[in-house]
C-alpha cells in the first residue's frame, strides 16, 4: 500500500524521499505532526526484521524522523496485529507537537 503511494497510484502527500526512504503525513493524524517514515524497500514486515537486516537503514529512519519533527518528539513502530499494526510494510509513525507529558496514550 506505501509503495502505491510512492509510485502515485493512490494518492499520498510525500514530505521527504531520500534514495532508501520516503516520508508521507498520516491519513488519520494522532498529534498535530503525524509523520510515516517508511523504507522503499518492502522486504521488511516490522522494526524487529529491519533491525536485525539492515540497522543502518533503521539509524537511517530515526535520524531523518528526528530532523523532521521540528523539536521533541516520540517514535512508535506498531509491531504485530496485537499491537495495532495495520500495514506490513516496515513504518515508523512520528508523533510531535501537543503531546501529553510522559504519556503513551493517544
Ligand atoms: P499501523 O497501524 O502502525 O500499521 O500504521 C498504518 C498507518 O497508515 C495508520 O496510522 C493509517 O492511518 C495510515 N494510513 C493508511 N492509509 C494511508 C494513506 N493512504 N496515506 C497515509 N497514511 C495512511
């Protein structure tokens, strides 16, 4: 589904695309800044494959997460159905901007 956004077959707005990694807003935003830092490739399901795959394109997507979010911010890979994940294509959600202190909640 990321990689027909990126192709432009389903419409998407791309903020950032770096050779390894493209950067589309939400659909359905969480936080004023809600960001999907996701690699071009598809080959990993979740942040536990890539991990152990290819860290450097995991620095890769915390680094461009980080000059992206414009000041603090909190970095939520959904891993697995049981925790909400949705889309099998490895995706970093990018939370910033009115964020409840110390909380995980939504
Ligand atoms: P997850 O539930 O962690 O797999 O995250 C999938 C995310 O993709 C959800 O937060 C959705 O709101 C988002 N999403 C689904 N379709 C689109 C789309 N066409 N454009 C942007 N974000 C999308």
């Amino acid at each position: 589904m990321f990689s027909r956004i990126l192709s432009g077959d389903i419409p998407g707005e791309i903020v950032h695309e770096t050779d390894r990694l493209f950067v589309i807003r939400d659909i359905a935003p969480k936080a004023p800044v809600h960001l999907l830092v996701i690699p071009k490739t598809e080959q990993y399901a979740n942040v536990v494959e890539l991990a152990a795959e290819d860290p450097a394109l995991l620095a890769e997507m915390v680094a461009v997460a980080g000059d992206l979010a414009g000041g603090d911010f909190r970095l939520i890979f959904n891993t697995g159905e049981g925790a909400g994940q949705t889309v099998f294509h490895v995706h970093a959600h990018v939370l910033a901007g009115g964020l409840s202190e110390g909380s995980l909640g939504d």
